[in-house]
C-alpha cells in the first residue's frame, strides 16, 4: 500500500485530469501498454482489487494496493508524459509547474529507500502535540486530555495542584493500559505490544522504549515528592516545565491505536449503518441523532486516539464504491468531528464521486456538513458552504 494522502490523491486527480473516468488522453489501450512498459499490469483487478474499470479507477486501484515503488515510478512517468505533451502543445488543457512541481515531489518521497525498522527513529509514531520555536523561547501545546483537567487550576494559579493533577493523568493511562501505574511495573516487556503496539524491532527502537521507561520514572519520583510534602505554592515557571515533561510523557504512552480498537469501533459503525433503512437512516443521521444510539470504547475519549483515527479515515475515504459505504464514511468523522479541521472538509469536498459506470456513489454529505455548521461552525469554508446552499 502506498504512502499517498488524501491531499496527495485530491492534486493528482486534478493534474491528470481523471474526471469522468479518464487519464490524460490516454486510451484503454496505450493506457494499459503505458503501464505495461513499466512492468505494471494496471488491468489486474486481483493484484489491484476495488473501483472500477475505467482508466481513472485502475489508477486509483493502484495508488491504493501498489507498492510505493509502482506508484512512484508510474507517477515520474506519467509527468515525463506531461511534459512531453506540454513541449508538442498536445495537452488538451492547462498543467501550471506548481501542479507539476507538486506531483513530482510526491513521486520522490515515495521513491526514497525504506529504513530498516531497526533504525526508525521514535517520531514514525502516530501522534505529537504541536511544537513551535521562535528564536530561543519553545512554545508547546498541552496534551488536551492533561490541559483538560488541570485548566481550572491553572486559572486559579494554584501551580502546585496543577503540576499534582497532570503527574495523575500520566499514571492512570499507564494503568488503563498495563494495569499498573508505577513505571517500573508497566514497562515490562509484556506490556510493549499495550503501549507501542509491538515488541522492539532492533537496539535503537529498544532504546526508545527504555527511553520513555525513564521518562515515566521520573513522573513517578517527581509525583510522590509532591504526594508526600503539604501543598505550597510553587514558581509558575517551574509548574510549567514540570506540566511539559507531564505532556510528553503521556504523548509517548497513548498515541498508539492497537487494530483491535480500530476494527471494534469501525464495526461498531458499520452495524450500526446496516440496522436501519435507508429512508430511515437519512432521519437519524441528521443532526447526528444516531451517535446517541452507539456505545463507542472508553478509548475513544482521548484526543490522541481521535486524531489518529481521523487521519486514517480520511485517508481511506472513498465515496466511488456505493451509497452505504458513503454513509458509513461520513459516520465515521462524526465520530471524530471534534478533531476535524476546515483543510479536512476542504480535501473531503474535492474527493472524486463517480463510480466506474459513471455513477455518482457519493450520499449523505450535505446532511453531514449541516452537522459540522451546527456542532462546530469554524471548520465550514466558503468551499463548504456553498455546497450546503446548492444542494438546499
């Protein structure tokens, strides 16, 4: 599987003009001798299952169960084609160098050699909390699950509480995932697969973990000074680089969303699509009255979680294959709506809809925008509303 994103897929589309179906100007024929020159057989519904049969699905068939280097070496080859067509005057419509420039940044990335797991740095985890620098001042936003409980301490400046309070949230997600809080305990090797979702792959992802071992350890000894000395008050600077060292200790430990979560929770949604008509469903999903009827994982309360499960959804996002499967599309990001962006709505709204017969396959969306202007009104673009006022 390629490592496209959806934005990726959305400027691709636009570049090789794939609407209705078509790739360039390329017919079945010289498409499929196109990829064959590449040692690809874009016609092999089984090595590239899914979509459709046109040209424009194929493609998308590959950028889905293609390998990097197939997708790569098709992309340098389509821009080369691109550009031949350019320098002819044989391209049926305008290409900008930005689009181009675009496409063939994405075609290097993928194309750049794998690292050997053993020698993957910590940061190909899932999630991280924004960081900024500004000259020599670090600006670092809180974990919101921490920032969450600890705000109302914060406003009143009782820093010592404060610190208290984000030491707790760090060691109760140690303990819903370990079952033990105390460091020592919970990074037994046992637990690896709990909290990274798998056992080291080499020294240098072993060291990491131990990494995030001693990082835990020092929350621990931290915490039971402040648990064994009576609350004074504490300089808020110091409050502040202690609640930092909280935030990334809890970053490290519940960004990682095992496949068991995800596949119960996806489940769970696509039950619940398939209890109810469709006449029926459509009332429900408004205003999203059906979220009340779900019992989502307690998991799901972390924003840490949310955000990942956002961004695979969107990733897989896909409105070409049948109306219910739109609909389940659209439940799942109102599962996470609260971690959606204006930029999320934005690349969902330009995702293509029709499928291989030419069918539009996409259902549901306004409904699901109309939730979105509701519950949070500052993630609709002009893009977005526009869509809401045409379908109106």
């Amino acid at each position: 599987m390629s490592g496209l994103s959806v934005s990726d897929k959305v400027a691709l589309e636009a570049v090789l003009g794939m609407s209705g179906g078509y790739v360039l100007d390329f017919s079945n024929e010289s498409f499929g001798a196109f990829f064959h020159d590449l040692g690809i057989d874009v016609y092999d519904a089984e090595r590239y299952p899914g979509f459709g049969d046109s040209k424009a699905n194929r493609l998308r068939a590959l950028w889905r169960s293609g390998t990097e280097d197939e997708v790569a070496r098709s992309l340098q080859a389509l821009i080369e084609y691109i550009e031949a067509k350019r320098l002819t005057g044989f391209l049926s419509y305008e290409v900008n160098d930005e689009s181009i420039d675009r496409v063939r940044a994405v075609a290097e990335r993928l194309a750049e050699p794998a690292m050997n797991p053993a020698d993957m740095p910590p940061s190909s985890v899932s999630f991280t909390t924004k960081a900024t620098v500004t000259n020599n001042k670090i600006q670092i936003e809180i974990h919101e699950d921490i920032y969450a409980h600890i705000s109302r301490y914060l406003e009143t400046e009782d820093y010592f509480h404060a610190v208290e309070e984000s030491y707790k949230v760090v060691r109760e997600a140690l303990r819903e995932k370990t079952g033990s809080e105390k460091a020592t305990d919970a990074f037994k090797p046992d637990n690896f697969p709990a909290l990274f979702g798998h056992e080291p792959s080499g020294q240098a992802e072993k060291d990491f973990f131990d990494g995030v071992k001693y990082l835990n350890m020092a929350i621990q000894f931290l915490r039971n000074e402040k648990s064994h000395t009576l609350a004074t008050s504490m300089e808020r600077n110091l409050a502040l680089h202690y609640i930092s060292l909280a935030s990334l200790s809890y970053d490290l430990i519940t960004r990682y969303v095992s496949e068991e979560l995800i596949t119960q929770v996806e489940d769970l949604i696509t039950a619940e699509r398939r209890s109810y008509s469709a006449t029926r469903f459509y009332r429900v999903f408004e205003d999203g009255q059906w979220l009340s009827s779900v019992t989502l994982p307690n998991e799901l309360s972390s924003a840490s979680v949310r955000r990942v499960l956002k961004d695979k959804w969107l990733g897989e996002a896909d409105f070409t294959r049948s109306f219910d499967h739109s609909n389940i599309v659209l439940m799942r990001l109102e599962v996470v709506a609260d971690v959606l962006s204006k930029v999320d709505i934005d690349t969902l709204l330009g995702l293509p809809t029709v499928d291989g017969n030419g069918y539009s396959q996409e259902a549901g969306t306004t409904i699901f925008l109309e939730f979105m202007k509701q519950r949070y009104p500052e993630t609709i673009s002009a893009k977005a509303e526009a869509r809401i006022a045409a379908d109106q």
